[in-house]
C-alpha cells in the first residue's frame, strides 16, 4: 500500500513575496531601525493569514534584519556603521574582481542601465534607485563569467540593500554614484582591467564613507535626543 502524504499548500511564493515586501519597507525607512513590528500587524497591512507573516519574519530574524523587541513582538535592527564597512569592504573586493575579468572580456554593458539608472536618480523613488544600481551591479558580475562570485557577492546584497537607501538619499550623491558608473562600464568595454578594478573599488569605498558620515550623524543625533 503506497504511502499517504500530506499534500503540501503552495505558500513559499507567498512567504518570500512577505519577506521581500517588509524587507523593501526597511531599506526605504518606512519600517525604520527601532520601530517594533508584530505579525498581526503586518498581516493586517497586507492582507494576508499569520502564519507567511511568521515564517517571513522568521527569516529576516535570521538574516539579521529584525530581532527581539523587550516584551513581545520584534523591532527593527540597528544599524551598525562599523559592520557594514566591513560588508562594503568585501563587496569592493568581490566588484573589483568582476570588473576585471568582465573589462578581459571587452563586455560592452546594456547602455540601458545607465539610461534607468540615471532616471531612477532624477526621482524620489529610494527603491527604484537602489534596484537600478543593484542591476548594474549583477550585470558586473555575469559578465565576468564566474558564477562564484555573484553567489558570493548575493549574500551581502541584502545588507547592502539597506544601507544603500541611507547612502542614495543624497541627491548629489545620486548624480555622482552614475558618473562612476558610466566610468567603470567604459573600462570594462575598452579592456582596461586595471582601470575598472580601481574604479570600482574606490566607487564602493565612496559609498562606504558616505554611509558611515550619514549613520554618524544620525546616530549623534539621537543620542542627544535620549
């Protein structure tokens, strides 16, 4: 007689659609470090059952993104200046490498990311912008034709993710982030792998320092506030 298994609901879409729905909200800083957040809550807001909301939240948990509020529910994490130069650091490395293996290539990117990107820039949307540089980013490191380093790079993007929309409030730093860009992918075309791997590098430097003021700032800021 044929083993009888439990037929399984088809919920991970709607999970993952969750996790990513709250985990744009903490990049924007509509859900901003601090502010608590319950799974009735957060299901009320989107309309949909508890239990994705909990395996949702489970996951940003363990990703880092929220943890234990003190008494119930759980409260957007902090951010860490000192940590995420770190992240940054290894992203350099990571986008560095690319670059110089995409510019051995002669990889000519789509023009139309530069295009967007700049439109994104031009914007209020925080998230459009950072999904414009974020694909910039991966069309980077599929074209330096080494599917290692874009699983290696994936696991700090989300982090990165977060900061970047502190970084891209800036409206010269917007502007100033695809003049780098537009450099680096004439690099990369033109082979100068040399060129792209100093570019890039010190585009994700910029970024770090630019993060690491702001964070200060706001930090400062509400330290005095206490």
């Amino acid at each position: 007689m044929p083993a009888q298994l439990v037929q399984l609901e088809a919920a991970p879409d709607l999970v993952e659609r969750v996790y990513r729905s709250l985990l744009d909200a903490i990049c924007e800083g509509s859900l901003a470090p601090g502010q608590r957040i319950t799974q009735e809550d957060i299901a009320q807001q989107l309309a949909v059952s508890r239990q994705p909301v909990l395996q949702a939240l489970r996951l940003l948990k363990k990703d880092g993104f929220v943890h234990d509020a003190p008494g119930r529910g759980l409260q957007v994490a902090a951010l860490d200046s000192a940590w995420m130069q770190k992240v940054y650091e290894v992203r350099g490395a990571l986008d560095a490498l690319a670059a110089r293996l995409a510019a051995a290539r002669k990889v000519k990117l789509d023009p139309h990311l530069i295009e967007q990107g700049r439109k994104a820039a031009r914007g209020r949307n925080v998230m459009a912008m950072i999904d414009a540089d974020t694909a910039f980013h991966q069309a980077i490191y599929e074209a330096a034709g080494n599917p290692l380093i874009e699983q290696s790079a994936q696991l700090h993007w989300r982090h990165l993710r977060r900061v970047m929309g502190a970084v891209l409030q800036q409206a010269r730093q917007r502007e100033a982030v695809w003049d780098e860009h537009e450099a680096i992918a004439r690099a990369i075309a033109s082979g100068d792998g040399g060129r792209a791997a100093k570019l890039i590098e010190e585009h994700s430097r910029r970024a770090s320092d630019n993060l690491g003021a702001r964070l200060d700032v706001v930090l400062k800021t509400q330290g005095d506030k206490s």
